[in-house]
C-alpha cells in the first residue's frame, strides 16, 4: 500500500466510518482499481492539501454534486460526512439552496430532498 492510498484511507474513515472497506469491497469483482484510485486521489491527494479545511471541502463538494443533479448516492455521502466533520444542517441546507441559483431549481430541490432523507435519518445530528 502507498502513503497515498494510507492517507486517503484514514481521511475517507474520517468522512465516513468504514466507507473505503464498504467501497473496496463493492468494487472488489468487477474493478478494484476504481475504488483504489479513489482513495488515493481525492481522499490521499486533494483532500490532504492546505488551503481548506475538511468542512469547507465538503461544503464545495455538496455543492458540486448538487449542481450536477444526477449524483444523489454520493451527494446523500457527503451530505452525511459532512455532518461527520462538523457542518450544521443549516450550513448544508444553505449550500444547497444557494444551488438554485447557479444550477436551477430542480438540481436544488433534489439537493434538498436528498439533504431531508439524510436529516430524518440521524435524529437531529448537526442540528441547530
């Protein structure tokens, strides 16, 4: 193993405990490089960098799977992580209306309805 994908392991646990051994091993007949690559990469290489905190990064993230409005799996994730990491429903809620603008009203009511799902799921964490 690389210092890259042990980094982008520890970072994606972080995230999501237990998230790069649920990815490895969904991925672990059909292509297991995808799941390697994405771990050293946006977890061990860009997720590492100064310049943003993890919560920022998130934020951005929301945001961009928000705006491209086909990625509800990953956005439901992240929308989670960053709960994880310390971001409030509110600031989440706000990343995603501020979508409606940018990406349209549809990318941002399936934001937001991915956003509630999530919400409803963990009983008021990151709740203000």
């Amino acid at each position: 193993m690389t210092n890259r994908y042990e980094s982008g392991l520890a970072k994606m646990n972080e995230l999501a405990p237990g998230a790069a051994d649920s990815m490895m091993e969904t991925f672990r007949d059909v292509c297991p490089d995808l799941a390697k690559y994405t771990i050293e990469y946006p977890f061990g290489d860009v997720l590492q960098r100064d310049g943003l905190d993890f919560r920022t990064r998130e934020l951005a993230t929301i945001a961009a799977l928000t705006a491209m409005g086909n990625c509800q799996p990953q956005l439901k994730g992240h929308i989670s992580g960053a709960l994880n990491v310390g971001c409030t429903q509110k600031e989440i809620s706000e990343v995603i209306l501020q979508m409606s603008v940018y990406a349209g009203f549809p990318a941002a009511i399936n934001g937001m309805t991915a956003a509630k799902e999530v919400f409803d799921s963990l009983d008021g964490v990151g709740a203000e």
